[in-house]
C-alpha cells in the first residue's frame, strides 16, 4: 500500500460495515488504550422523532449515519463503547459535513485526494485530524489533540467487512 487512493464521493464509499482497530495513547501519562469494534455507516432512520426528541433545523436531508461499537480497554479495564455521527452531504459534490449525533459541526470532509486534514476546536483543546484512503478497502484517521485539557493521539485503522455499495 502506497500513497493515497483518491475517494471521488465520500459517502458512497463510506457506506456500509467496517472492522474499527484504534489505538489512543497520552502523551503526558504514557498511558495508552485501544478500542476494537465496528462501524456501520448506512442510511439514516427515517422514522418520526420521538417525544423529547429536538429536530435537526437547518440540517440537509440525507447522508449517512456513523454508528461505532466494540470494546475499549484503557488501563487494563474493558468497557463497552458507542458513538454516533452523522456525514451529511458537504457544500462541494462528493464531500461531506460531518455532525456529532445531536448536530452540531464536528469536521469537514474532503478525500478527492485520498488525503484531508480537519480541524475541530473543543474548548481550548484542539483536534486536528489526518485521514488518508490508503485503498478502496481500508482507510485511517489520526487525531492530535492537544491543549490544556488533553494531550493524545488517537490512531483508527478501518478495514472494510462488506461492500454496500
């Protein structure tokens, strides 16, 4: 595998099972976990809300919906893990915004290049993220975070497990 493989349409290839190996080390503790799993990225539900529930004003219609489970282990201990995403169309054809559940903006996301580089501030700590497509069936992100609050790097291999698509 070498260099990066250009992604014309984001959500297109995102679509569908992938295996989740991450690694997320302290830098100032030397600590480090890992995180096992996978991700599902498929359509988003389109069943009513529920009572309680907030609509997303002002959100696009459509794009994809990034539900990550497995197990982290961060000190010996094992627990069980969850997140939800939502990679929502982007304002250029084939990149996509990418949401935290509830909505609000996490990243951009542009892999015309088979490379992209994000940033999120989150209070005085920031992210900053590297994704590169390394083939059609496996990609990587690397998270920096650094800041007052937190100092780690997070490192996600994604291997494909079927093909939606």
């Amino acid at each position: 595998m070498g260099g990066f493989w250009p992604v014309p349409d984001v959500l297109a290839h995102l679509a569908g099972r992938w295996r989740v190996e991450r690694s997320v080390r302290d830098l100032v503790s030397g600590d480090e976990g890992r995180f096992e799993g996978v991700t599902v990225f498929g359509a988003p539900r389109v069943e009513p809300l529920s009572e309680g529930e907030l609509p997303e004003r002002g959100l696009p219609q459509g794009g994809l919906l990034h539900e990550e489970s497995g197990t982290f282990t961060w000190q010996g201990v094992a627990r069980p893990a969850e997140r939800t995403l939502r990679f929502l169309p982007g304002a250029a054809p084939g990149t996509a915004d990418v949401r935290f559940a509830d909505g609000r903006p996490f990243h951009q996301l542009d892999l015309s290049s088979g490379r992209y580089i994000a940033d999120h501030p989150c209070a005085a700590d920031l992210y900053r993220g590297e994704f590169t497509v390394l083939d059609a069936d496996h990609w990587r992100t690397v998270w920096r975070v650094g800041g007052p609050a937190k100092d780690l790097v997070l490192i996600t291999d994604y291997a494909r497990e079927d093909r939606e698509n």
